[in-house]
C-alpha cells in the first residue's frame, strides 16, 4: 500500500508538467487532474469512478451525467463523498475550479 500512495503523488510531476501519465492494472487505472474532463462511458476503465481530493480541498467540483451528481461543491481531503460514483449519461463532466483530484476508473 505504500508503493501504491506514494506512486499516485509522483504522478504529481507528470501532472504539472502537462504530461498525461497514468498507473493502470487489471482492475484499475489511476491519474490527476486540475481542471475540468469529460469522460465518455463506453471508454470508461471500470464501472466507478472514484474521486479523491490530492490537495487539501477541491473547490468548485460539479460532477454531470453522474449517479450522484454535485454542483460547485467544496470537496475537502478525507472524505468518502467522491468514492464510487457511476457514469450514467453517454457522457459524464467533471468541472473544477480548483485543486488536484484523484481519479479513479474501478473494475471492482
């Protein structure tokens, strides 16, 4: 586990480096973002996505096309708000003003 945690913040370099990078194995793949994506659900990793704060807070998280959806939310680090959320629409939107997000595409 503690491979795993300290390999999601390097991925921190590649992100401020505008540089997509990305750790994937058979059941998940794991990147950063600080600033709003789509997502289309035919090219999904997994069926959840979970999403966790890197910063201390995401500020202004508004999550569309979603099972549980959030508009201009303050997300702050340590909660399980964000964990296994589904894309419902075709497309699903994760808008962000502020702050770095975990994302996670989840097989399981």
């Amino acid at each position: 586990m503690d491979h795993a945690i300290a390999n999601i913040h390097i991925l921190k370099d590649a992100l401020e480096a505008n540089i997509h990078c990305q750790i994937l194995d058979r059941y998940n793949r794991i990147y950063l973002i600080n600033k709003s994506i789509q997502l289309e659900k035919n090219k999904a990793y997994g069926k959840y996505i979970s999403l966790i704060p890197l910063t201390s807070t995401v500020e202004g998280l508004t999550l569309t096309g979603f099972k549980y959806p959030l508009n201009n939310y303050t997300l702050p680090i340590g909660t399980s708000l964000g964990i296994s959320n589904e894309i419902i629409d075709n497309t699903a939107h994760i808008e962000m003003k502020n702050g770095i997000l975990i994302v996670i595409e989840s097989r399981d």
